[in-house]
C-alpha cells in the first residue's frame, strides 16, 4: 500500500489560515473514520493534534480543525501563529490491518 | 499517563540485525492497547513499522514484514523490535506509539525516539 498524499508544503502569513490536504483510496481513508493528523517541530516526536477525523485532544487549540470527505481528508490551521511552523502528516488505519502515514506537510508561517 | 522510552545501540553494521526495546511506565503492556514502532528517516516522513498486542497478535508493514520480528515482555514491562539485514536505508530515528484500542485508533503517546544508523 502507498503512502497517503499530502502536499509537499503549504505557507501562509500570521493570522492566516491555511488547508492540508491527505488523499488515501477506499481501503483506508475512505474505508474508516480513523484518521488523524500529527505536528512534529524539529528534533522533537510527533504530536497528536486530530483523531477520529475531526476530533481535537484536550489541550489542542480551537484553530485546528479537519475534515474529510470521500477518500480525503484535510486539516484546517485559522489564525496562524509563528508557533504553527512544523511539519504535519495525516494517518489513516487499513482494511488491511495496517497504518499508513502521509508523506508529510511542510508548514512555513513567513 | 502512558509514557513510553525507547532503547538499544544507536549504531549497527550493514547486513545485521538492529534491536530496539521501548519501556513502558504510567501503563501496563497487558492493557488493551496496540504497541507500535515507527521510524523516520533523516529529513523523511513517518513510517509504521509493526504493532502487538499483549494476546500476542501482531500486524507488520507488508514492505517490512520479511525482516521484522516484534516481541513483548511482561515481566518486564516493554516491547521489541529485532530488524534483519538492514542497510543504510534503515539509518532512522525510531520511535515507539501506543493507542488504546478501545478509545480509537489513533497514536496518543509517543516516545522520544532514538536514532539508529548503518553504518561499517
């Protein structure tokens, strides 16, 4: 199975927003709602941010947001703050029993 | 909370087996949660490697299933990784993840992650 498709980087000026897109097939993002989306900063781990779609974790600011539909899904950052700077990856699990991660978005805030 | 350390030599030769060991605290490895490992190659994204459960039930990444062995230990509370043959396209920070089953299926924890490279 292929890695899920994300756009190699995306920018955008504070106070921005800006949209990440995943594109999966109907084996994975289209089979299930489980996709989810990290924020990794450099030399650091990555962080959960969204699950279950569009689900936020305690603690996630209110300015991310995600959607999906069909065998897209796609994250939502308003209000872009220098902070937001990072590389995202989507996530989805398989029909297949396995994980696959997106290649990865690269955020620059100018 | 679960918190998750991974460890073992940060250096391997080509044609070896890299082993890797994640510890687990805050959580038994008997709960209901899948344990995974993920790596990530130098300036690359994410890739799962594995994942157990503690029944003992295993799922691998197709493209690594010939060369990945993942066990678990109770006793001592932390899961493996044993990679075969591995060349200096396995050079990567590890990682170990964890999710509860019950709760969805998404990584909540994650390790630091460890780098490992091939390398004579």
């Amino acid at each position: 199975q292929s890695a899920l498709t994300q756009p190699a980087s995306v920018s955008g000026s504070p106070g921005q927003s800006i949209t990440i897109s995943c594109s999966g097939s109907s084996s994975d993002v289209g089979a299930f709602n489980y996709v989810s989306w990290y924020q990794q900063h450099p030399g650091k781990a990555p962080k959960l941010i969204i699950y279950d779609v569009s689900n936020r974790p305690s603690g996630v600011s209110n300015r991310f947001s995600a959607s999906k539909s069909a065998n897209t899904a796609s994250l939502s950052i308003s209000g872009l703050q220098a902070e937001d700077e990072a590389d995202y990856y989507c996530s989805s699990y398989t029909t297949s029993r396995v994980w696959l991660f997106g290649g990865g978005t690269k955020l620059t805030v100018l | 909370q679960v918190q998750l350390q991974e460890s073992g030599p940060g250096l391997v030769k080509p044609s070896g087996t890299l082993s890797l060991t994640c510890t687990v605290s805050g959580g038994s490895i008997s709960s209901n949660n899948w344990w995974s490992w993920v790596r990530q190659a130098p300036g690359k994204g994410l890739e799962w490697i594995g994942e157990i459960f503690h029944s003992g039930d295993i799922n691998y990444n197709p493209s690594l299933k010939s060369r990945v062995t993942m066990s678990l230990d109770k006793s001592k509370n932390h899961y493996s990784l044993k990679l075969s043959s591995v060349t200096a396209a396995d050079t990567a920070i590890y990682y170990c993840a964890t999710y509860y089953e019950s709760s969805g299926y998404r990584f909540d924890y994650w390790g630091q992650g460890t780098l490992v490279t091939v390398s004579s």
